[in-house]
C-alpha cells in the first residue's frame, strides 16, 4: 500500500482502487469507464444503463442531493427550536423545566430508534419512499405542534417528528456513493456537514427572533410551511437513488465476497448468468420516465430479511473500525455542551446579553464550520490526490484521515479557549471565536472520518451512518 499504511494480508482491499491510470502497468485500466477528460478512472464503475444514478448528469445528482440537503436542515432545526422559551414553556403549561428539556431528549431517542429501522428499510425497498414519508411526517408533526395547546399535545407531536428526523439526519449522507464516484465525494459530504451545522446552529437565532415577534406557535407554523415546499420538491424530484446492480465491479469499494452475497447469492444467479441479464437488459433498458420516476415503490433492492438486516446493523456497532469513527461524534457534541452553559455566563456580568444577543451567538460556530470546511475542503482533497499519485495511482481510504489533525488541533484551541475566556471573562468576540473553532475543528474532523468510511466500507454506508449519526445524537 505504501505512504505509511499498513499492507493486508487479505487479496481484496475494500476501498481501495485504482484511481487514475497506472504508469508502471500500461494498459490495466484503459478498458475501465474514466471522465470525460479521460484523466480519472470512475470508482465505482457504473452500469450501462440512463437509470443508473451514477450516470445521471452532474447537475441532477446535485439537485438531487440539495433537495436532501434542505430536507436535513428542516429536521436538524427542531431539536433548538426550543431553547429560547424553554422558561416561557414551563410556566405556560405550569410544569417543570425537565419536562420541558423531555421535549427534545425523548424526541432524540426517538430518532434514533427510528434511525435503525429506516437502515434496514432503505437496503430492502430503497430510499425515495422513506424520504417522502418522513418529510410527509415532519410536515404533519409540526403542524400539529403549531395548534398544540397543552403539554401533552406538544409532547406528542415533538415524538412524531423524531420519526421523520431519523431519515433526514442518520441517513441523508448514505446517499453519496449512490450518486457520486469516489472523486466527486468529498466536496459533498463537506456541503452535507455545512447544511447539518446550518439547522442546529443558525436555527436558534431564526427561532428565537420569530418566537419573540409572533410567539413559539407561530416558529412550528412556519417550519411546517418550509417542510410542505420542501416536501413537494422531495416527492417531485428525488427519484431512487438506489439502483439494482448484475455484475461484479471490480471498482465498487467492497471485497468481492461481499458483491456475491449481496446480489448474486441473494437473488440466485450465478455470476455467469449475472453477465447474461446484464447485456440482454441494457438492451431493451429505456430511460424512466417523469411518471415512471415518482413511484415510491421499485420492487425490492434485497431478498435478505428485514429484521436480519435490522439485526446486522445493531452488531456493526460493536465492529472496531466504525465503533472509532462513532466516537467522532463526542467532538461535535461539545459545543452542544457549551450551549447549555454559554446563558449561563453570559446574562451576567461582565456580559450582560439579553436572550436575543445570546442566540446570536450560535452564528459564530456556524461560520466557524463553515470558513473551516470552505478552507480545509480544497486543501485535503488536493492532498488525497497528490497521495494518490504518489501511491502509483492507487487511492486509499487512509488518505482521507489526515484531516482528523487539523480538525483536533482546532478543537483543542477551541475547548480550552472557551473554558479560560469564559473563566477570566474575555470579551464576547473572543467567546464567539472559540465557539467556531470547537464547531470548525468538530466538522472537519468528523468529515475526514466519515469520507474513510464511505469509500472504504462501501456495502455498509446506511448502517455506519446511522451508527455514527445516532452516537452523535445519544451524546446531545
């Protein structure tokens, strides 16, 4: 492998490819499918077929994924939509302020819970009719929350929203290697964390101004009616991106064996006959059309069981590699942290802020996300490629984890800034600055990781999402 990774002693390395051609072996990957500047060879190899998503036009993968992107920020806004009348809440339905914070812990479990049935699902029927039903259910819950007049209403509709929560956060970015080759990844899964942070963070100064204008009715009436654009759009637009495939890629980013079970030994086909469908249904294949694309059922993508895959998913928790990268979800739980604590110290003195100069606070992590992602992004992905061509040409996984450095490098300043700034009472902006660098250094770390696991665990991207994303939403 060379580059200081470790060689394996297994024949097939997950994740590990050939991405651009080889200069010491001429010829090997000429036959492959590359870009249309010839330069890169596309990893995974697509299909022949229009329907693949892989080869959908740049420009539709991308509409595609924003219309994800808008359905993650709808949902990751609700669990700070309350934080600015968490008091008013207590004494308007006369009870306490744990039950208030039950709101949102309850919902948080809910999500998750949900989280591993959606994984499942999605393997077995796809993933258009989850997202539609989920925003459909985001759409109901809030209006629901927006005519609540006591607190048992509201606690159940903020239930029922976790149900459609746990497709948008835990299963959103699984998407990637549907729809883009592994040269194409990383700008998006850097935009999906930019767009995760946008809802937590920038949600509470949004909340907090429309709650204080029109009351904390009206902040679930208008998200119901950004859900309900949002669904439209979703049920319009997103068509599959999962996609049945007959034959062996020897690009796809998963052992061989793995390949076998999941769609030859699954279905009954022998790999000979896998070549036979193949041709003879590229053949007659025709494009889907506008109709064709909006149904929210396409046959089964699987014949495993649901509730063994429901069961594989609980176990790949405990496997070593995505059992690390879930600790990757303790980073960005700490500013979290710090805004349970950042009222706390801030409505004193020497600070003095009033409830709205608080919740403009969260804007400063967010641009830290954002400027970090912006900045890190172009500079990490010229790295893996500078390593790739290093590597004689071959891509690995590894290379994504460099960024893991920065990333902790910006936490640590961030943290330790935060906690003696605070201490001493350093002037706002000096919080505000370390505030974005926790959040900066949280997301890019969190980006490095969750790129390795994509590209090298390709067969397992719903599960390790869900895996990663419900350890991030149990340490809220």
């Amino acid at each position: 492998m060379g580059i200081g990774i470790i060689e394996p002693r297994q024949l097939v390395v997950p994740g590990t490819i050939q991405l651009y051609d080889s200069n010491q072996h001429a010829g090997s990957t000429e036959h492959l499918k590359h870009t249309a500047d010839g330069k890169t060879v596309l990893a995974p190899q697509p299909s022949d077929s229009p329907n693949d998503p892989l080869n959908w036009s740049l420009w539709k993968k991308d509409f595609v994924f924003f219309i994800l992107l808008l359905g993650t920020i709808c949902s990751t806004i609700h669990g700070p939509l309350l934080s600015p009348v968490t008091v008013t809440l207590s004494e308007e339905f006369n009870v306490s302020i744990n039950d208030i914070a039950q709101l949102s812990s309850y919902m948080l479990l809910i999500i998750a819970v949900s989280a591993y049935v959606f994984a499942a699902l999605a393997n077995v029927l796809g993933k258009r009719g989850i997202f539609v039903f989920a925003m459909a259910t985001l759409v109901a819950a809030d209006a629901w929350a927006a005519t609540a007049s006591g607190y048992h209403s509201l606690f159940g509709a903020r239930m029922f929203s976790g149900v459609g929560q746990g497709a948008f956060e835990c299963l959103a970015l699984s998407n990637v290697p549907d729809l883009y080759f592994v040269h194409q990844r990383s700008k998006r899964i850097a935009l999906f964390w930019i767009f995760l942070q946008t809802g937590v963070y920038l949600g509470v100064p949004i909340a907090t101004q429309i709650i204080n204008m029109s009351g904390w009715h009206m902040a679930f009436t208008a998200l119901a009616i950004t859900e309900g654009i949002t669904f439209v759009l979703l049920f319009l637009f997103f068509h599959e991106p999962a996609y049945r495939r007959a034959h062996i890629d020897p690009l796809a980013n998963m052992s061989e064996d793995a390949v076998l079970e999941k769609v030859h030994v699954s279905e009954g086909v022998t790999q000979a006959e896998a070549g036979d469908i193949e041709e003879s249904h590229v053949e007659v294949e025709r494009p889907k059309t506008f109709l064709q694309n909006l149904k929210l059922y396409n046959g089964r993508f699987s014949q495993n069981n649901i509730f063994v895959l429901l069961y594989r998913s609980f176990i790949l928790t405990f496997h070593p590699t995505i059992f690390w990268a879930a600790t990757a979800g303790l980073l960005t739980a700490w500013p979290v942290g710090c805004s349970f604590t950042i009222a706390a110290f801030m409505t004193a003195p020497p600070y003095n802020m009033s409830s709205d100069a608080i919740g403009n606070m969260y804007i400063a992590p967010w641009l830290g996300g954002l400027i970090a992602l912006v900045v890190a992004d172009p500079i990490f992905n010229g790295l893996s490629n500078w390593l790739t061509k290093r590597n004689n040409n071959v891509y690995e996984p590894e290379f994504r984890l460099y960024a893991t450095i920065p990333g902790i490098i910006f936490f640590i300043i961030g943290t330790v800034g935060w906690g003696w700034g605070s201490d001493v009472g350093t002037p706002w902006y000096g919080i505000a600055i370390f505030f974005g660098f926790i959040l900066g250094g949280a997301v890019v770390y969190n980006a490095g990781v969750i790129g390795y696991i994509i590209d090298a665990h390709r067969e397992w991207a719903n599960e390790s999402q869900v895996i990663l994303f419900v350890a991030k939403v149990k340490k809220r």
